[in-house]
C-alpha cells in the first residue's frame, strides 16, 4: 500500500494537534500566571517604599517633635526669667 505525502503530513496533523493545542493552553495559562506574579511583585515592592517612606516620615515627625519641646521649654525658661526681671524692677528699694 502506498501512501502520498499529504495523506501522510494529514495524518501526522491530526495526531500531533490535541498535542499543539495542548501546548499552547498551557502557554496561555503561564502567561497570565507571570503577568499575574509580576504585578504582585510590582506591588510589593511599591508596599516596601511606601513603608520605608511612612518610616521616614515618622521619623522626621520625631525629630520636628523633639525639637519643638525643646523650643517650647526656652520659651517657658525665656518667660519666667523675663517675669523675674519684671518682678525685680517693680519691687521697691531696688535700683539699677
């Protein structure tokens, strides 16, 4: 029995599509699967800066807090000592 060419590219066709199909199933699948992984892994390295960035802030917040105490304690020291002055000029008998 002979068989032509295109009989046989036919028959090795057929045999070998479910295996193609199969094959670029699978490769659709992987793809939005990694596009899938590559967006979570682009948000979490968008998490890991914003955190790194909050921390930061926090800490500068700190730093503005500390200082602002420390401002508000010259006041209140600058305050009572200008109080003291006034105090000393106004009591009677003292003179400069």
């Amino acid at each position: 029995m002979h068989v032509r060419p295109t009989r046989l590219a036919f028959c090795l066709a057929t045999a070998l599509l479910p295996a193609w199909a199969a094959a670029g199933t699978q490769q659709g699948a992987a793809a939005p699967k990694a596009e899938t992984e590559q967006h979570v892994a682009s948000k979490n390295a968008e998490v890991q800066r914003l955190q790194h960035d909050v921390a930061s802030q926090e800490a500068r917040t700190e730093q503005a807090d500390q200082k602002m105490e420390e401002q508000d304690r010259a006041i209140a020291d600058l305050r009572r000592q200008l109080q003291e002055l006034k105090s000393a000029k106004a009591a009677p008998g003292q003179s400069h």
